[in-house]
C-alpha cells in the first residue's frame, strides 16, 4: 500500500506521449512504470522522456507509477517525486511530497495517470 496516492487525468493528442520523474530534495528513489500491467521501465534515479507511446494507442489506458524513495540525505526527512507529461493537448506536472518520520525510512509514492 502506498503512503502517498494521486490521481489525475491527461489528455493525450495525435502525437507521441512522454514521461518524466525527478526525485526531489536529494534523495534516492526506484520506479516501476506500467501502462495498465505492462511493465515500460523499471529504473532508479529520475527518468527522461520515457515513450509512453502514441495518443490514439495509449488512449483509455491508465499510466502507474510507484516509487520507492529512500532517506539518505541527513539533513533532511523531506521527500518528493515531481512527474511530467508531455506530447497531448498542453503538459502536465505536478509533485507529490511528504516527510518520512525517522532517519533512514523510506516512502512509497504512487500516481495513476488515466490517459484520456
């Protein structure tokens, strides 16, 4: 179950739909990217322009992303992961953020993306 949860719509176009994830305030982060239960990419850091693929195949679809951020900076139990659409009508970008209760914790974030 993940500790911090969002939903949002995206409106796709004709063209090429991207994603990106940049894990914030210095900590380290593992994703898990699936376009309904197809796994798109499993990776650790932030991720650029990742092909979504295009607006009339990807259309009805619903974009999951789960990550993992871990604790590792000391100075601060501060998290987020800021996620980016790009290819539809206009872009979409929004972060999510929280703060883990002890040093060294870790925080599951997921967002779920419907393509419209």
């Amino acid at each position: 179950m993940a500790d911090v949860t969002v939903d949002k719509n995206y409106k796709v176009g004709d063209g090429k739909v991207e994603f990106s994830l940049l894990v914030g305030e210095g900590q380290f982060g593992r994703s898990d990217v699936r376009l309904n239960t197809q796994r798109l990419l499993r990776a650790s850091g932030s991720i650029g322009n990742l092909l979504v693929g295009n607006g009339p195949e990807v259309q009805g679809k619903t974009l999951r992303i789960r990550t993992v951020v871990n604790d590792t900076v000391a100075a601060t139990n501060k998290m987020s992961v800021t996620y980016k659409l790009s290819g539809g009508a206009k872009d979409l970008e929004f972060t999510s953020k929280d703060t883990v209760d002890k040093e060294g914790g870790n925080l599951i974030f997921e967002a779920n993306i419907d393509l419209t």
